[in-house]
C-alpha cells in the first residue's frame, strides 16, 4: 500500500500566541470526540513571523 502525505487545512486566523492555537486546537479535537467521526488529527504549527497557526486534517492513512 502506498503511504501519501496527509492533506491539511489550515484555519483562517492567525494567532500570536501557542495559547490562543492550543485553545482552538482543544476546541476542534472536542468537537469530534462526543461524534460518530473518527475526529481529524489536529496541529499547532509556529511560523517563522513567530506567529501560529492551526491545521488539522480528515486522513485516516499517513
């Protein structure tokens, strides 16, 4: 089986700091977890304006 990168979506805003992503990140994991959806695999990611964003992704392979 041949493994593919996971598609990402990254979230609109962009944060100034790894709180206010982590925030977001909890918000969009919870979301997920009282569903019948396998939830997305979700990341804070730090730019290099030291700024962060978030992505998340719906692939069930990696």
């Amino acid at each position: 089986m041949k493994r593919h990168k996971p598609h990402w979506v990254y979230y609109k805003e962009v944060f100034r700091s790894k709180f206010q992503a982590g925030c977001l990140k909890a918000k969009l994991e919870d979301n997920w977890e009282q569903g019948y959806e396998i939830g997305p695999l979700v990341e804070v990611r730090r730019l290099k304006t030291n700024k962060y964003v978030v992505r998340y992704t719906y692939d069930e392979v990696m």
